[in-house]
C-alpha cells in the first residue's frame, strides 16, 4: 500500500523536537506546527506560554480552554508518562518532564 504524503506531513512526517525541563522553549521552523507531543515522562507546562496553540480555540493549551466549550487550562495538568497528544502548538515550555514533539504543518 503506497503512502498519502498529505497525511505524512499533516501527522509529523517532517521531523521532531526533543525538549525537557532544562530546555528553552521550543517553536517549530517557519510554516510548521507541533502536531503530537508523546510524553517521555511525566509532564507539565509552563503556566505563561508553556503549551500555545495555533487557535486557542482549536487545541488545549495553557492559554485558553481549547476546542468547544466547557474545557480547562492544562497549566496544572500533569500529563503522564506514555501520553500523546494531538493538536497543533506554536510554542512549547515544559516545567517538568520531558517530550517528542512532532512537526507538521
């Protein structure tokens, strides 16, 4: 069965980032997106800029409750070790623990 390239780069084909908490912030190249973060450990993020989605209303994020309604901050969230998450970030700043984040654009 052949590949859908859409699909590849839509679902982190184009790379990844490694970062923990001794990281700076990371922010994907020109034109991309974090489309998935796969925690390594147990996680958090910065409570100011730690999880910045493309829309804050489009993913959950530390700066808005996400998509729909009725949603939280995941500021305090611990994000257990093995979880991956789907979206797409701009930004991402962890307070503890560490991750892969996915490029996409």
């Amino acid at each position: 069965m052949g590949r859908n390239l859409i699909e590849d780069i839509a679902f982190g084909a184009q790379g990844s980032t490694y970062a923990d908490a001794s990281s700076n912030a990371i922010t994907p190249p020109t034109g991309n997106v974090y489309v998935a973060i796969q925690m390594l450990t147990d996680t958090t993020f910065d409570s100011a800029n730690g999880l910045v989605a493309e829309s804050a209303t489009g993913s959950i994020n530390t700066e808005g409750v996400g998509a729909g309604t009725g949603g939280k901050v995941v500021d305090s969230v611990i994000f257990t070790a093995g979880t991956t998450i789907y979206g797409r970030w701009t930004e991402i700043d962890i307070t503890t623990g560490s991750v892969i984040a996915y490029l996409g654009n």
